[in-house]
C-alpha cells in the first residue's frame, strides 16, 4: 500500500503524522476500533498539517469498486454488531479490505457466541470447555491464504489472533512479528505481541521491523515486564522528540512511575493527565490506587463521582469506587465494588487481589484466600497476591506455612525490600535469627521503603548480644533518616538513641553517651532514662576523667559520616535456608 | 484494547465473588453419552426375563458399574462392549439410538418422559433407591432443570455423538467407493479432522464431578496399593491437568497431583500442589458450616501437618520440624488431640533421624489408645517394636508386643498393618539370625490373601511390606545357595515394582548386594568392585562396607584399615549395632591377615559382648567362629575345638552356607592341629574324622561356588590322605586341586591364614 512504508527516526514528524491519519483511517474502516483510537490519539497530539499536506485518501482498485456496495452493507451491519449477517453479505469478495471485514465478522460472532453460551452450558465442567467454534475454520482458511502468501497485515494480524486464541503462542508469535513486517503501523499486532512475550530473553531473540513504531512497542513491553528504567528512558525520548502532548505516553509513564512506587511522580503526572483529558477512563484504576496509598479521601471521592458520570459500567470506574470504599473503611461495600469489576471482566488481575485485601480487613480469611487464588491462576507473576496469601498465612499465625509465600513473592519482586522484611519477620518468629539477619540485610541493601529493616536488624543483633553490631546498625538507622530529612514521626528513633547512649556509656565514651542521653531527652517515652543516663555519666565523670575540652560533632549527622561504616550498598545473593521451594 | 477479544462474560455462579463450580449442587449431567447408557438401561428393563439368557444377563449387569461410573466413551466403543455381553441387545439400544438423533427434538423429549415410567407400577423394573435407580433419578433430574437452549444444545451434541460413531463403524466396514469430486472434500475434511484431533489429544472431554471423583479415588488407592497399575506420573499429571483446566475449583485433583508430584520426587511442583489443595480446601471447609468455625481451623492444623510430612519426606528435618511445631501450636490452640496425637507421631518420626529415646513414642501410643486412634496406635507399636530391637531388647517381648497388636489389627480390619506386622517379623527373625522362622513368615506373608482383595478383585497390593518380604526371601535363598531361586524372585521383584515405583530402592539394593556375594565367592574382586557404586548410591554405609571388603580381599590392607576404622566410628555414633559389630569382624579379619592375630583377640571380644547383648545369634555364632581361628592361629587348638562346639549347633541349624562350609572347613583344621600331640592310632582316627568333616565342608562350599575355599579344602585333603597313606585318594585330590589353581589367580595368601 502507498504511504505506509515507515521510516526508522523521528526525523520527519509530519510524515509521521500523515502516516497515523492514514492508519487510523485504515483500521477505522476495517473495524478495528482500538488501533484506531490508539493511532488517531497520537496523531492528535502532533501540530495539524496545512491543507496543500493533508493526504488524498488512498485510490480505490477495481476490485474495491466491485465490492463496494457489499462492503459498504456489511460494515453497517458489523458496526450494529450483526456480525453474522454481515459476513453473509461480504462472502466471495475479493479486495482485501472486504476479506478482512468478512474474516473478522465471522471471528467476532463466534467470540460473542462463546460468551452467550458460557452463560447456560449444560453443566459446571463444561464452562471451561466452551469455544470459540468458528476458530479453527478459520485458521484452515487462514493458513491457506498465508502459505499462498494472500494475506496483507490486517490478514496477518487476524490469524495471529485466531492462532493466539487456539493456544498456538508460539506460531502466533511468528505471524505477529510477519504482521509487524508487513504493516509496521497497526498498533493492534504490536499490542498482542507485548501479551505473548513473556520474559526479556525472549524479547532479544525477536527480529522487529526497523520503524519508528518500534520505539513505542519496546517502551510499552518494558513497562510490562518491570523493566521501569528502560521504559523511562523510552518514553522520555519518544517526548523529546514531540509527542509531549500524547495522553497515551503521559499515562504510561504514570504508570511507570507507579510501578516504581514513585508515588508523588505519579500523581503529579496523573493531575495532569486529568486536566489535558478529563473524561479518560483508562489506567484511572492506577490512579485510584496512588491516591489511595496517600490517603487522599477528598480527592478520591471526586475522582469516583467524576468516573461514576461518565461511566459506571467500566472496569476501571468499579475499581475506583471500590478503593474510594476501602479508604473510609467500608470494606463490604468495597468488596462488592470489586466484584462488580470482575463481573465485567473476570480476567482483570488487579480486582482479585483488591478484593483479597478488602477481605483481609473484614477478617474474612478463607475468602482472602479464595480471592488471591484466583488472583494467581489469572496471572502467576503477581506478586501482590503472593504477598497477600502470606500475609494472611500469617495473621493466622502460621510463620513457617507462610514463608512459601513470601518467597514466592521475593522470587518474582526480588528488590523489593517489603518481602524481605516480611520474610525477616517470619524467620524471626521461627527462632530462624541468622536467616532473619539476612533478610534484613539485604533488605536494608535494595533500599528500604518502610525504613524498619535496620531497626530490626539492630534489634536482632541486640537479642543475640552482639552490641557492636547493634550498635552500627542504630547508627545507620539514624543516619538514614536524617539524611532523608523526613519530619515523618519515627517511633523507633528513641529507642536507637536509648541504645546507642547505653552503648556508648558501657564502652565508657562519654561524650558519645552524653549527645545520645540528650536526644534521648527529646522523647517522651525515653526522657527519665535520658536524665538519668546523664547525671550518671556526670558522675562518672566527674569522678575521674578529665572532660575532653572539644566537643567533636554529633556522630550521626551525615557530614561526619565515618568512611568505614558506610555500608556498602553490594548486594550480596540472598542464601537462605537450604530448601526454597 | 487487548480486552476485544476477552470474552466479557457474566458469570451466574459467582457469588460472594469466589466462582462456584457447583452452584446448584448438581454432581452431574445429561451428556450424550448418558442417553446412550440410559438406552441400555431402559432396553434391559423391557426385554424382560425370557428373552436373555442368564449367562448374558450377569454379565451386562457386571458391566453397568464400570459404566455409571466411568468418563464418557465414543458411541462405536459402547457398542462393542454391550456386543461382547449381549449381542442382540446391542443391536435394539443401536436402533433406538438411531431413530432417535435421526428424528428430532421430540424424540428425545419423549425418551426422558418416559424414563420415569420404570419406577412406576406394582412391581417396578427398578428400584428407586438402588444404583441404577439413582442414576435414572439423577439423570431425570438434571435433564428437567436444563433451559430451552440448553436441551438443544444436548440434541445437537447427541446427533453428533452419533453421527461419530456411525462414521466410525462405516469406516471400519468398508469405504471404498470414492469419485473424484468427494475425494477432495473428503482431504479438505481429513485436512479440518487434522487439526481437530491434535487438539483433542490433549482434552479428552471433560469429566462430570461424579466422573472425576471417582476417577482421582481410583488413582488415589493405586497410587497407595499398586503403583503399577496407576497411570503413569507424566499421564496422571496431565489427566489432573486437564480436570483443573475445567474446574480449577476441583481441590482434591491438587492433592492429587501433590502424590504423583512426590512418586517422581518433585520437591517444587508437590509443595506447590499441597499448599494449593489446602489454599482451596479452606474455603470449602468454612463453606459447609456443620463444623462451624471449627471446620475451618481444622484444614489449617492439617495444612501445616502435611507440609511437614513432606519436608520429612525430601529429608529437611529442620524445615519439617519448624512446620511440625506450627502444627502443634495452632491444634493445642484449639484443643484437638486427635491432630495433636498425629503431630506426635511425626514429632517421633523426626526425632528418631537424630535420636533414639523413645519416651515420646510409648507416650504417643498410650495416648493414642486412650483417643481410640487404632491405626495410629499400632502404627506406634511397630516403631517400637522396630526401635526396641535394634536397641537389643528380647524377642520374646517384642513378639508379644507385635502379637498384642495385630490382635487390634484383625478387630479393626487394618489389613495394611497385618502386612508390615508380618514383614516386621521376618525382619526380626533375620535380624536374631532365626533364618527358619524369617522365611516362614515371609511365606506366610505371600501366601496370604490381603483382606482388601475382597474389594477390590486384586489378589495381592504391591505395598512396601511386600516389597520388603520378598526381598528378605531372594536373600536367603542367596544365603542357601540356591541362587536361580533368588534371582526367580528378584524378577518377580522387577515386574511387580518397576525400577521407577516408590519401593524399587529395595529391591535392587537386595540385587546387588547378592551379586556382590557371589562375585566375591567366586574371588571375582573386579566384578565386586563395580559392584561398589550402585550399593553406595542405594545406602553409603553398607557401600562404604563393601568397598572395604573388597579392598581386603584385594590385599590393599591399610586402605581398608582407615576406610574400616572410620566406619567404625560414624555407625558407634548412629547405634547402627548390626554394622559396628560387621566391621570389628572385618577389622579382626585384617589384624590376622597381617600376621598380628593377638591384636585381633580384644577387637573379636568387643565385638562378641555386642553381639551377645543385642541378641544377634547370627552375627555371634561368625564371631565365635573367627575367635577359634584366631585361637588356632595362636596355636591352642584344643581350646578352639571347645570353643567350636559350642558355636557350630546354631550355625549348622540357621547360619548361611558359606558359614557352614567355613565351620566345618576350620573343625576339620583344629581337629587336624590338635592330632599332632595324640598317638598314632589315635591320630589315624582324628585325620579319618577331619576328612570327613573337609568332604562336608567341600560340599557347602560346592553350593555357593566358592572355588577358591573348595581348592584350599581340596589341598588339606590331599595332604592329610597323604599323612594316611592313601595314595589313590590323595592322587585324586590333588589333581582336583591342581586344576582348581590353574584356573584361579593367586593372590599369595599362605592357606593357614584363611578363614
């Protein structure tokens, strides 16, 4: 097809302008709705052309002329959803863009016939067995006109979906990277390829068109696979170059940030998002959850009622509405928002695991469970229910049961210091305290969110008598949060100094012992022992030694960070107990 | 935008958001293949008595179990099974099928309207509340609670089933006319046939509860009683597979799959299974609210007892033993001694890795008494029993004690434990050196009918005990020289536990360990040697013992001394007394090999008092023997012969061959030694006595093939004919004994030094 062959840079941004009015325009009539919403968003946000550059559309053939008048029926009907009827009508068309229409109607009426009839199947068991029936006809039919080499990139695209469909991944793969090849410029083969690749090994052994569109593809397939720097660094060139305007990169980079837990990122840019889009519903879900975590009821509320007028049969407007629940502590109503999700989609990963969580606060623990079950059989690879499962496991007090889950979860998330901690937590309920300082360690090594795992550890080491040790750890604690300069209330911070000015008053440095005793004084719960501490070390003092004259700087202020007690952020692989299933 | 193609359904069996695989409590439906069964089951209620004979009629009625229970089967298949019982009866459920996917949607409405007619009269065809009386009910049942579209859809899935199963009997008729025309469709039809079938490789069509159910029992109590006769790990798996892929809510198919996982040795996918099955278990014991909140709390103890058990199993005690206290904990929370009684058995079972007090174990079979927990009782008995013996306690308490037991055994009908009791009883009888007794209650084992054949029809189970049984009977067989007896029941063995069951390991350690002797016997140091590696891999000590031994057949002495000494010191720190006392022996044999046998007396006094204070006739009597030989070395023959008659009774009665051919071979070699003082004529009678007794020991030694023994037995022969006078004999002898040379190396060991 003329004006589709794409360019490998971003050299030319009104080429690539035109090529997306012409995409968009393409999938359009060949009813692709996603791919060309996808491609007319990001053409939006491009400058608009002048009129002497504005495309003529694409000349009819011959053969588009004979099936004109079926093709044009036939769309009326597909777009009304009578994909049967229009399929009767385009059958024997020649042109491409009929055959396309004609295949997808008929793919399309067998998916909506599955749907229908999963509803009464004779029997519970058969619910699984319920398939698309027109599926392998059509991949005969496909296959023929692929190895006669028949088919354009929509044709393409269709078998890889209808190989996909069948559980074929990895001939479904192959056609998609073909589809690429052959229409670099149709969203929707790149999108189903990002659901088939798995792991990043996999993504190395695939030979990609040399396009521009392939900047998108790989920004979006490492947002999936976690791979957050690189998607980063992605999208940030894809908006250097000029789509700073595109609402689809803005929300992905949101999500991006997201996934780092970069939350005041996230929702910074989401605010945004919002104001350049107010009625976009995608990824509002990820939104609802940033919100959520900082507790911003107000807000939330408003988003809830926003997403509620627009539309309230989404996926996305349940979830919200169901954090928005969560957060006043209304977990049924919550809950029931959450089915409500999945009822709409039961393939949504993210309702499953929200619901586990509200029924872990309602102390409704077998259906927590239940719940992070489906959550895994839906998607191994989430974390979040692992972690949840454990957590359970653990309200039920069974440490040792629980620890499978947690390792689970540290497997798939393995610098994510929550687990760590949590696995720290359950070795030290099981009196497993080497295999608990290890946890801490290295959690306190990928960096900790939470900021517990030093004090734990110093705790440990404090129980096993290994003053020293505690001791630098306190230090480091203290550091950590001065050099972080939060003002957040830190409960263990009194008992750090209570140690330290303990310690520091063993090994008969007074003046060490001294400068703790009196931040000890700043706290409520430490202040008698601070007192105390002190006239002791005044006594002492005065007993025998003469004071040192200098004052030397408090220790603990990061300027005087002494060079051999930095710990050293090497990260050590995590050894732990012989069996890790 | 990938969500298109997502199926975007509703979901009518979900509530309280978890999905129900059985909302309306059906267990199962109408299926084509049902309507075929229940064809036949009509058919027979109407050809009355008369018109089948008697013979045909027991075996459809044989044949109706398999049947209801059954997964689903081609229609061409259902056929032949009903032909092969009763032809013509097959012929009428054929047309009735026929007329009735040929015809429509009525017939088979009509067909289920008249199905209740069999319950009704005077005399019904069919009892209401009995098998097949359940089945039609069900059937009838599920059948009126299917929707307009849904009975539909069954008609048109009936016309299909037959529609198969015609295609199938006309292929396999004949099918040759063939145009041109329908060629081609006929490959545009293979071609769609093709692609159908490679998917259908892989589901063979999902299975109602009551089909899986029965499918994961049946499975369950093989993969206990007869491996064998189970599915393959790999098909098993991919069975349960395709049952979740249908009802992942199925959990007993995940417990399943946690014991396939464990016959193939999976440590990851088994934990991943267990952890599963109680992950769903849980919701479906807080479901059914008979137990309450306690029904709930129950799977958890349980959950955690099981993963236990299968730690112990991979052999990580500690990982087991931290899952064991969780499980004690949460069951002493919520007071269930029954759970707890559990706990405390395994507690035993990981305590006896590391220890051997059995205070916990006497204490766990009283309470387990008191809680009426007869298995788990006996069970406790048994590891006494067992643990009690190696401990040296008499057999008469241990006999009495297992005898208590089975008495509880044969009351609770636990025909498992009868079975171990009497392999228990062999072991110990082999272990007391009773070889008699040992092997009369292996056959007692074998020859007895397991209670459980009532049952099942199968005639024996292919348990552990028997595995064990057997084994103990090859090797004594082995240790009479009756070698083409034991290698019979080793390939017996082989069919009945193929090397990749569970208790192969026995069998073939019990394999070689026989092939091992004989290579020895026949001074095949090499073969032995080979031999080695696979007794290690199977049991490092006993391979560690071998290897030894044969280094000292080989006259490599210091290597077996250092390899002997540190075995001593790891089997006193295991209480592995049986092995310690094997050792000394082989220690002393190697002092008074290198020429030091006043060294070797304190060691064979050791290991005399051990033998003597666990019982260990067996080990005694060779104790003894090697105590006379040292003594004959030392050149106190006359205490020797003393101490030799003592010992020779118990070996004569139960001892191995070799042994016996090894006593009488050293009598005749005391009897020889102490002559020298006597006076002629007297001496004359000592040397006629000593050869008799040689020709004795020759012909033991014959048995077992020890060419090596029967050659030194064949020289002191010759010598002593000599010292007689009798040329002819003693030319005989000689000959034989070089014949004998020629063919087997020498290994430079001066004949008196030899046991």
């Amino acid at each position: 097809m003329p004006g589709l062959s794409t360019s490998s840079g971003f050299s030319n941004l009104r080429e690539i302008k035109k090529q997306l009015l012409l995409i968009a325009g393409l999938t359009r009539e060949r009813g692709l709705l996603h791919s060309s919403k996808w491609s007319a968003e990001l053409a939006f946000s491009l400058p608009a052309l002048p009129l002497a550059e504005l495309q003529p559309p694409p000349p009819i053939t011959e053969e588009d002329a004979q099936d004109m008048d079926a093709y044009t029926l036939a769309k009326a009907y597909f777009d009304v959803k009578e994909y049967d009827r229009a399929a009767h009508f385009l059958h024997g068309c020649n042109s491409k863009k009929a055959y396309f229409l004609y295949m997808y109607s008929r793919y399309l009426s067998g998916e909506k016939k599955k749907d229908d009839e999963t509803v009464d199947s004779l029997g519970p068991l058969e619910k699984g067995q319920v398939k698309n029936e027109a599926l392998r006809e059509l991949r005969v039919e496909l296959s023929k006109k692929h190895q006669a080499r028949e088919l354009d990139g929509f044709g393409l695209y269709l078998y890889g979906v209808v190989l996909r469909k069948l559980d074929l991944v990895k001939e479904a793969i192959d056609v998609f990277v073909e589809a690429t090849h052959v229409l670099p410029l149709h969203w929707g083969a790149w999108l189903e390829l990002c659901n088939l690749i798995t792991d990043k090994e996999m993504l190395k052994f695939l030979s990609l068109p040399d396009t521009w569109m392939k900047e998108f593809f790989l920004a979006h397939i490492y947002t999936e696979l976690q791979l957050i720097e690189e998607a980063l660094q992605k999208y940030q060139n894809l908006i250097d170059v000029g789509f700073s305007k595109s609402s689809y990169i803005v929300s992905q980079i949101a999500v991006a940030y997201h996934n780092i837990r970069d939350i005041d990122k996230a929702l910074s840019i989401f605010n945004e998002l919002r104001k350049q889009d107010p009625y976009r519903i995608e990824n509002m879900d990820t939104f609802s959850n940033l919100l959520y975590v900082r507790s911003m009821k107000s807000e939330l509320s408003y988003l809830a009622h926003n997403l509620c007028e627009i539309d309230k049969y989404r996926v996305e407007t349940c979830c919200v509405i169901g954090n928005y629940y969560s957060l006043r502590s209304q977990h049924e109503k919550a809950a029931l928002y959450f089915q409500r999700a999945l009822k709409l989609n039961p393939r949504y990963l993210g309702a499953w695991t929200l619901m586990g969580h509200e029924y872990m606060e309602m102390k409704n623990t077998s259906a927590a469970i239940q719940a992070y079950r489906h959550a895994i059989e839906v998607n191994k690879r989430d974390y979040r229910a692992w972690y949840g499962l454990g957590q359970t496991y653990e309200i039920l007090k069974m440490p040792f049961y629980c620890l499978y889950y947690y390792r689970r979860a540290h497997q798939l998330r393995p610098n994510d210091s929550r687990m760590l901690v949590a696995l720290g937590e359950c070795y030290e309920k099981l009196n497993q305290l080497v295999e608990a300082k290890k946890c801490y360690w290295r959690a306190y090594a990928v960096g900790d969110v939470e900021k517990m795992a030093l004090v734990k550890l110093a705790k440990l080491h404090e129980q096993l008598t290994e003053s020293e040790q505690a001791a630098q750890c306190y230090i480091k604690y203290i550091q950590d949060i001065y050099s972080c300069g939060e003002i957040v209330e830190h409960l263990e911070e009194s008992t750090a100094f209570r140690y330290l000015a303990q310690y520091y008053f063993k090994c008969k440095l007074w003046d060490e012992a001294s400068t703790c005793a009196q931040k000890c004084c700043a706290f409520n719960d430490t202040r008698e022992e601070g007192k105390a501490l002190l006239r002791q070390i005044l006594q002492l003092r005065n007993q025998g030694e003469t004071p040192s004259t200098e004052m030397p700087a408090p220790f603990f202020l990061p300027a005087s960070l002494s060079a051999n007690n930095t710990p050293t952020r090497r990260v050590s692989p995590l050894n732990l107990s012989s069996v890790t299933p | 935008m990938a969500s298109v193609h997502e199926s975007l359904y509703f979901n009518p069996m979900m509530t309280n958001g978890v999905v129900h695989a059985n909302v309306f409590g059906i267990k199962d439906w109408v299926t084509p293949y049902k309507i075929a069964v229940l064809v036949l089951l009509n058919e027979m209620g109407r050809t009355g008595e008369g018109a089948v004979s008697l013979m045909e009629r027991r075996r459809l009625n044989q044949l109706l179990l398999p049947l209801l229970q059954g997964p689903d089967i081609t229609l061409s298949k259902l056929y032949k099974l009903i032909e092969e019982s009763c032809p013509q009866l097959a012929n009428s459920v054929q047309i009735r099928i026929k007329l009735m996917a040929e015809g429509e949607l009525k017939d088979m409405e009509q067909f289920f309207d008249d199905l209740s007619d069999s319950f009704s009269g005077t005399e019904p065809e069919v009892h209401k509340t009995s098998v097949v009386g359940l089945f039609l009910r069900h059937m009838i049942l599920a059948y009126s609670k299917l929707s307009f579209s849904q009975v539909f859809k069954l008609y048109t899935a009936l016309q299909q089933y037959f529609q198969n199963g015609e295609k199938k009997t006309v292929e396999d008729a004949d099918m040759e006319l063939t145009n041109r025309d329908e060629g081609e469709r006929k490959m545009e039809k293979e071609e769609l046939d093709v692609s159908i079938r490679e998917e259908e490789v892989s589901c063979s069509g999902p299975l109602s509860q009551k089909q899986a159910e029965f499918f994961l029992s049946q499975q369950a109590s093989l993969l206990k009683n007869d491996e064998t006769k189970a599915l393959t790990p790999a098909s098993l798996q991919k069975e349960l597979n395709n049952l979740l892929k249908f009802n992942p809510d199925f959990a007993e198919a995940h417990y399943l799959s946690y014991l396939n996982n464990l016959r193939v040795q999976d440590v990851f996918s088994s934990t991943h299974s267990l952890l599963h099955y109680f992950d769903r278990l849980i919701l479906t014991g807080a479901e059914s609210k008979s137990n309450g909140e306690e029904g709930y709390g129950r799977s958890l103890r349980y959950a955690a007892l099981n993963l236990a058990a299968l730690h112990c199993r991979f052999g990580h005690y500690q990982q087991a033993e931290l899952a064991l206290q969780e499980a004690i904990r949460i069951a002493q929370e919520s007071n269930d001694h029954v759970c707890l009684q559990h706990c405390l058995s395994w507690l035993y079972v990981l305590g006896q890795k590391r220890s051997d007090s059995y205070v916990l174990l006497e204490h766990s079979v009283k309470k387990a008494v008191h809680f009426g927990l007869p298995y788990l009782a006996s069970l406790g008995i048994q590891s006494l029993v067992q643990q009690r013996a190696f401990a040296g306690k008499t057999a008469n308490k241990l006999m009495d004690a297992l005898k208590d037991s089975d008495l509880l055994h044969w009351k609770h009908s636990l025909s498992e434990l009868i079975d171990i009791s009497i392999a228990q009883k062999t072991a110990i009888w082999r272990l007391y050196g009773r070889s008699t007794m040992a092997l009369q209650q292996a056959q007692m084992l074998l020859s007895m009918n397991s209670l459980e054949s009532v049952n099942s029809g199968v005639q024996q189970n292919n348990t552990e005990s028997f595995a064990v049984a057997l084994c103990h009977l090859a090797e004594l067989h082995a240790e009479q020289g009756c070698f083409a007896a034991a290698s019979e029941v080793l390939k017996h063995l082989k069919e009945r536990f193929p090397p990749n069951s569970q208790h192969a390991q026995l069998w073939m350690l019990c394999d070689q360990k026989i092939q091992f002797d004989r290579a020895m016997n026949d001074g095949k140091y090499h073969l032995a040697d080979s031999l080695v590696t696979g007794i290690t891999a199977l049991n490092s000590i006993e391979g560690v013992y071998r290897k030894a031994v044969v280094l000292q057949a080989q006259n490599q002495m210091s290597e077996a001394h250092k390899l002997l000494q540190k075995l001593l010191i790891h089997c006193q720190k295991i209480r592995n007394t049986e092995m310690v006392i094997s050792v000394l022996l082989s220690v002393a044999e190697l002092y008074w090999r290198s020429s030091s046998p006043t060294i070797a007396l304190p060691v064979l006094l050791q290991a005399l008092a051990l033998s003597k204070e666990y019982r260990l006739q067996y080990l005694a009597s060779e104790t003894v023997l090697n105590l006379a030989f040292a003594q004959l070395i030392l050149g106190i023959p006359e205490q020797a012969l003393s101490l030799l008659h003592m010992a020779i009774e118990p070996i004569l009665a139960d001892g191995a061959v070799l042994d016996k051919g090894r006593a009488m071979f050293l009598v005749a070699k005391c009897q020889v030694a102490s002559a020298a003082s006597y006076d002629p004529l007297k001496k004359a009678e000592v040397l006629e006595a000593a050869v008799e007794n040689l020709n004795e020991a020759k012909n033991y030694f014959a048995k077992v093939d020890c060419k090596e023994q029967i050659r030194d037995v064949v020289y002191f022969q010759a010598r002593l004919y000599h010292t007689l006078g009798k040329t002819q004999e003693r030319n005989r002898c000689a000959m034989l004994f070089r014949q004998l040379h020629q063919e087997l190396p020498f290994h430079g060991v001066p004949l008196i030094n030899h046991l």
